[in-house]
C-alpha cells in the first residue's frame, strides 16, 4: 500500500468511527403520530387532537408544554413523569395521566421495552400543540 493510499485509508477509518461514536450518542426518535383532528361541537376556538406516543427505552420528552387540556393513557412500558407542581411518578401499562395548558412536563422510558401513550388533546386552533418549556435555573 502506498503512503497517500495508507492515508486515505487512515482518514476513512477515522471518518468511520467518529459517524458510529455520533451516531450512538444519538438520543432515541420519538414518534408522535396524529390519527384524528377534528373540531368540537359549539367551540370555535377548540379542537380535538387523537395521537399515538412511542417512547424508546431510555428517550426522555424533555420538558416541554402544551396549549391544551391533555388526557392521556399508557397502553405499553413503564415510564417516570414529572409535571409541574406534581410529585414524579412512575406508570405502567394500564395507568392515565393528565396535563393542564401550559404547566411543563416530562415523561421518560424507564423500562426495558418501547413505551406507547394514546393522547387526545384539546387543543387551542392555530397554536402548536407542544412548547419546549422556557429554560429555567431548577424546575
């Protein structure tokens, strides 16, 4: 092998493990996936959001909030919440949870299998249904 082939080599090489030690840093995607939208009866201002959760092992939400009345239901994993003036829990497959309009919350995978949450949301028109929660010293 020549020394400039040696050094393509070497740089490849290089290259190569630098993308797969980023690439497992990575956290792990959550998926959110909107199955219904649709408005409510008598409120103009109002509509109703139905959406799947999937929660790999390990991912955390980061704080955030949401311009909505949240009611949600786990239907796999385990996971720990923190919501704004609320002590943390953990729930299981089985258990709900509920979120007022703009107080900030966080639920992380605990488990050892994916988490999946059925959310509805009633939400506000026009607003995005989640805010990352302003930064703030300690929560």
């Amino acid at each position: 092998m020549t020394l400039r082939g040696f050094r393509v080599f070497a740089a490849a090489a290089v290259a190569l493990a630098l993308g797969l030690s980023l690439a497992a840093q990575q956290p792990p995607a959550i998926k959110r996936n909107v199955v219904s939208k649709s408005d409510l009866a008598g409120c103009t201002d109002r509509e109703a959001v139905m959406v799947w959760v999937d929660l790999p092992v390990g991912a955390a939400e980061g704080k955030h909030t949401h311009n909505a009345e949240v009611f949600a239901f786990v239907t796999e994993g385990t996971v720990t919440l923190e919501n704004e003036g609320v002590a943390k829990v953990t729930l299981k497959a089985g258990d709900y949870f509920t979120y007022k309009p703009g107080k900030w919350h966080e639920a992380v995978n605990i488990g050892t299998t994916p988490a999946k949450f059925a959310v509805v949301f009633v939400a506000e028109k026009g607003k995005p249904l989640s805010v990352p929660a302003p930064a703030k010293e300690s929560y």
